[in-house]
C-alpha cells in the first residue's frame, strides 16, 4: 500500500502550511493562532481555498492573515528507476 502523502507528491501536489491568524469571536482585539497542513497544489492551493471558504461560512472567528509556505518535496529528476538490484553477503 502506498503511502497517500508519497502518492500525492507523485501527482504533482506539495507540502503546503499555512498559519492563520483571526480574531476571537468574544474578544476581537486578540488574535489566536492556527497551523493549517496538507498536499496542495501551487499557486492557487485549491483545498487551502477551500478549507478557508469552509472557515469563512462556518465558524465565527474572523480571518486576520493568511501566511503560506509551500516546498516542493519530490521533483521529476529526483525520482529515478533502478534497473536492477544487488545483494552483498
């Protein structure tokens, strides 16, 4: 069974975090914290903008900022076939 994360970098998708920072609902002038992580692709992230379409619709703290960081695990010419396989001992 392969590995989804592996299987999603294969595919094109890279490791996407991203801190959001939004303002309590019963206090607004703080501001709380949250690490956001998943496969995404770069530079629309389509499941961050859906995840904060969701945030924005259902829950009642308001969005602050957005900041992203994307790295770019496996890329075509990292990836190499081995023809062969040998043992020693």
């Amino acid at each position: 069974m392969t590995d989804r994360g592996f299987s999603s970098q294969l595919a094109g998708f890279s490791l996407t975090t991203a801190e959001i920072l939004y303002r309590l609902p019963d206090h607004p002038s703080l501001l709380q914290s949250f690490i956001w992580q998943d496969y995404d692709t770069h530079p629309r992230f389509p499941r961050l903008q859906t995840f904060l379409d969701f945030w924005s619709e259902n829950l009642e703290g308001r969005l602050f900022k957005i900041m992203v960081a994307h790295r770019k695990l496996i890329g075509p010419a990292e990836l190499k076939l081995v023809s062969g396989e040998y043992r020693l001992n």
